[in-house]
C-alpha cells in the first residue's frame, strides 16, 4: 500500500496552494507558521515563484524561502493535546491528559518568560483550589506548552 500515513510526521503539498495561515517545513527541519506570501511571474519561459515569509511554531524565530508554485512542498503534521498541569520542577511540567494517563513535558523556551507565568499562575491555582489547564502542541519531534488557562468550574 503507498501513499502517506497520518504518522508520518510531514506530507507533500504544492507550493502555490499554500497560503497565510498555513504550516510549512523550512530549513528541512523546522516547523513554520506562514504569515506573507507573494507570487511573482518570471519571463516566457520561467516558471512562477512564491516567495514565504514564516516563523518557527516553537521559537518565533523567521524564515524566508522561496520556490516555484508548481514544487511540491513538506507540510507538517500539528497535534493539539490538552491536560491539567498537576505540578512542575526546575525543568519539567507534569500534567494528566484527556484520557487520564499522566504526562511529563519541558518547561515552555518560548516566548520568554513564559515559563515562569505558566509556574506562577500554577502557584496561584493551587491556592485558590482551582485546575490549571495546559495546551501542548507537537510537530515534527517536536513538544512545547503553548498556552494555559484557569478552569472556572
């Protein structure tokens, strides 16, 4: 049987259906977020190119790439796992996912100072008596908290 698998973790796209807003792989490695694009027509007999301006999902950092639209392009997979953040360590979370197993994940890099926020507002949930839930994306082999909130149940 050929043709991809939802496990594998990219998967081709042409260059020219990608827009604003969608996922790319830059740098054959890193996963980036597509925030301007442009199209510009070469002479008789060129072809087409796109040009993409992205930053990396999981440090912000900005890549710039370009190639012709009819070009098959690597895509990455996003997953999206949510859990309730049970405590934290000098350089760990540990949280409980959906299904009730329980999950270890770095401390969030990116942005800065985020890490100490998401361990403050922990700090301030469990005073309270309140849940403190984490989103966590992944990608490529890649894992980082990307947002928290409080559950006001």
């Amino acid at each position: 049987m050929s043709g991809q698998s939802n496990a594998d973790p990219c998967f081709p796209k042409q260059a020219g259906e990608l827009g604003k807003g969608d996922l790319m792989v830059f740098k054959d490695k890193r996963p980036g977020k597509i925030n301007d694009y442009s199209v510009c027509k070469t002479g008789k007999h060129g072809h087409a190119r796109i040009s993409f301006i992205a930053y990396d999902i999981f440090d912000g950092s900005k890549f710039e790439d370009s190639h012709p639209t009819t070009h098959n392009i690597m895509c990455p997979r996003l997953f999206i796992e949510n859990g309730l953040m049970t405590n934290y360590d000098d350089t760990h979370v540990q949280y409980m996912k959906e299904d009730g197993e329980s999950g270890e994940i770095a401390l969030p890099e990116y942005p800065e100072g985020y890490a100490e926020s998401l361990m403050a507002s922990f700090d301030q949930c469990v005073k309270e008596g309140t849940n403190l839930n984490i989103t966590i994306q992944r990608s490529m082999g890649l894992e980082q908290i990307m947002s928290h909130r409080t559950d006001k149940n």
